[in-house]
C-alpha cells in the first residue's frame, strides 16, 4: 500500500515537473525569439544607414561632419530613452532633438543630399509606423 502512494506521488511529481519544465522553455524560446527579432532590427538599421551613406555619396570632408553629428546624436537619444520621466516631456526632447540633428546636416550637405537625406528619414518614419500598427492591441484603446 505504501510503495503504491510512494510510486503515486512520484509520478505525479515527475508530470507536475515536465508540464513545469515545458512553460519555462516557453518563455526561453520567446525570450530568444524577442532577443533575435532585436539583433535583426538592429543589423537593418545598420544596414539601412550604410545604404544611406552610399546614397549621400559624401566627401570625405562631409563624411567625418555627419558621422561626428549622427554618432553624438545617437548617444543622446539613447540617454533620453533610457532616462525616466514623463514619456511625452521625452518625446518632446527627442522631437527637438531630431529637428536640431537635421538642420546641423542641412548647413553640411547639398541640396541633392539632403532630399535622400529626407527621404530616408521618411522611410524610417513609415517603417516605425506600420510597426507599431503590426504590434497587435492599441495602447489608447481606440
């Protein structure tokens, strides 16, 4: 009787275990599935700006200007988003940010490259909404 009640509570440990070890894999392979869709954002990002520089077709006097005002651009959007406050006060700060980054380059580039400039910017702007579309649920509940 006692080898029956030992053997019983072994094997609903052992299933109590595995449905356990089955949820916790779950959320590893959606953890890994989140850290690989961010690695590949980020590599066409980088891509995206590689393909933009090209495009720009910038001298080399002009290539060190946009590389110094992008990088330092760059870190401060990312002090910004890491930072805590009211979201919107940081959107605004980035916004400003943003049109600051865009008229230093105005004054670098030519015409011609700023317009693939703006095109580029525009694309990245429809990107990021058709993203944010594709997400699934609405954060204001519309």
């Amino acid at each position: 009787m006692k080898t029956s009640y030992l053997l019983k509570n072994l094997i609903v440990s052992f299933i109590v275990l595995a449905v356990l070890s089955c949820g916790s894999s779950q959320t590893v392979t959606n953890d890994s599935k989140e850290v690989t869709e961010q690695i590949d954002r980020k590599d066409a990002r980088l891509a995206a700006r590689q393909q933009l520089i090209e495009d720009l077709n910038l001298r080399e006097d002009q290539r060190a200007e946009v590389q110094s005002i992008v990088q330092k651009s760059q870190e401060q959007m990312r002090e910004l988003r890491e930072s805590g406050g009211d979201r919107r006060a940081k959107m605004q700060q980035m916004q400003a940010l943003s049109t600051e980054t865009e008229n230093k380059l105005r004054l670098i580039l030519d015409d011609e490259q700023f317009k693939t400039y703006q095109a580029f910017r525009e694309k990245q702007r429809e990107e990021m909404r058709a993203g944010m579309q594709n997400r699934g649920g609405n954060r204001r509940g519309l």
